[in-house]
C-alpha cells in the first residue's frame, strides 16, 4: 500500500508529493564577503532552496562568526530556505579544525539561532551525536535532513532503499541518498530505490546519482519521488552538478515544457 508522506512547507515551498522537483543551489565560499556575493549571484536564478556548505568555510571553528555570517545569509536570502551542512570528510566533504562534538555544538547553535531551516546530519555519525541533532532541531522547529554519501559506488537497491527507511527510524524529517554509479544500471537502481523509497516512507525523499553517469538522476529524479534536485549556482559542492538554468530547462522539459 503506497503511504501518503508528511510534506514539508516553508514559505510556501512545499517537500512531498506536489508533483514537482525543488532546486537546491549550494553555497561553497570560504568567507563571510564570499558567501554573500556568491547568494547575491544565485538569487536572481529563483533556487527553491540554499545550502550552505560550512565545511568549506574557513572560520567554521570560529562559532560566533558562523552564526554572524548565517544571521547576514539569512537577511539576504528572504524567503529562500536555507539548509545548514556540515558535510564529513568521509562522506565528500571538506576537512576541518574542530572535532564532531564542536560540530555538534556548531549544529545546537545554529538550530538555537533561527537563521536556517534545515540541517543536515550523516547516519554515519556516531549515535550519541545524532541523537542529540535530533533533539536540538525538534526543540527549534529546525527540520533534520538524515544523509547519507557512498562515493565508492552505488550499493544493492534493496540496500538503498533499507538506508532510506533507516533515516525515517532515525526520526528524520527528511531522508537523502546520494551514490556514486559505476555504470548506467546502477542510475537506474537508484531511480527504483527512490520509487520504492517514496511508496514506503512518510517523510520526504531526496536522492540522486553523482557525477556525469547520474545527471539524469538530478533531471528527473522527481518523476520517482525524489523532492529536491541540486543545482550549481556559481560553483558545484558534489560531481555532476548542473547550473540551475539547465537543470530547470531539462526539467520543465521532462514536465511538457510547463
């Protein structure tokens, strides 16, 4: 029996079944001015969403100056929801000076400030730590997107598919899965875990293929299920990005030119 999923909604962008696939642009600069030059270019292309991408800054041990820089996002970004990530070096991500528990903290800070709607917190992550993200974004109103980032490949589909159902056991309010494909079936694998993914579960799915392999994952992803697709803005935070303005093309495209 296909279950109806709990969307999500702010300022009136809906995650879940609406029909439709959102675009994420990430934001990758290593300052403050950065950062803020880079979301003043991305706007204009109308991003359902932003993330910004902390690993990559280089005052992230610096946490007043993290919430400083979220407060100036936040203002500049009106009505565009911001996702708030730290993405771990095993899982893609950038290395940094501090260690999981002053990321932790990092989390419980910008969760406490309401200058994001989203963070996003790796399954990988020990337990103690994302139970506590967990608490601290519930306490806030902050949703919790439970990831997870397999760059060696792309696993069995019932695998996926089980990773997925885990991240709505780990209380999350969205899940997402990001591969690596080796060869076209594997995008195709994906395409049928995200089906599968979003029949079972009651929380928003987010999934997609990396690299030149899985840009059909990130075009029509949202025809099996997947509610957010990432789009490069300026610059790229993952392989196989495309900029908005084709990934909207293709995707309108794929919707009959709507």
């Amino acid at each position: 029996m296909v279950t109806m999923p709990k969307p999500l909604e702010f300022y009136g962008r809906r995650l879940g079944h609406d029909g439709r696939g959102l675009i994420c642009a990430p934001l990758v600069g290593r300052s403050t001015r950065a950062l803020l030059a880079e979301l003043a270019a991305i706007l204009p292309k109308a991003p359902d969403l932003v993330e910004w991408r902390v690993d990559f800054f280089d005052a992230i041990a610096d946490q007043d100056q993290v919430l400083a820089t979220a407060a100036r996002l936040r203002a500049l970004a009106g009505s565009v929801p911001i996702v708030f990530t730290r993405r771990a070096v095993h899982e893609g991500g950038e290395p940094i000076p501090i260690d999981e528990g002053a990321v932790v903290d990092l989390y419980a800070a910008l969760c406490a400030s309401g200058h994001v709607d989203f963070v996003d917190y790796e399954l990988s992550q020990p337990e103690h730590h994302r139970r506590r993200v967990r608490a601290v974004s519930q306490a806030h109103g902050v949703a919790l997107i439970v990831s997870h980032h397999d760059f060696s490949g792309t696993p069995r589909q019932a695998d996926m598919l089980e990773t997925l159902l885990r991240a709505e056991r780990e209380h999350a309010d969205v899940a997402k899965l990001a591969v690596m494909p080796r060869t076209p079936s594997d995008v195709l694998a994906l395409l049928e875990a995200t089906a599968q993914a979003s029949a079972a579960l009651r929380i928003p799915v987010v999934t997609m293929s990396m690299g030149s392999l899985g840009k059909l994952s990130r075009i029509c992803g949202w025809q099996y299920g997947s509610s957010v697709t990432f789009g490069a803005g300026e610059r790229v935070s993952a392989p196989g990005q495309m900029p908005i303005e084709a990934l909207r093309g293709a995707m309108a495209a794929l919707n009959g030119g709507a």
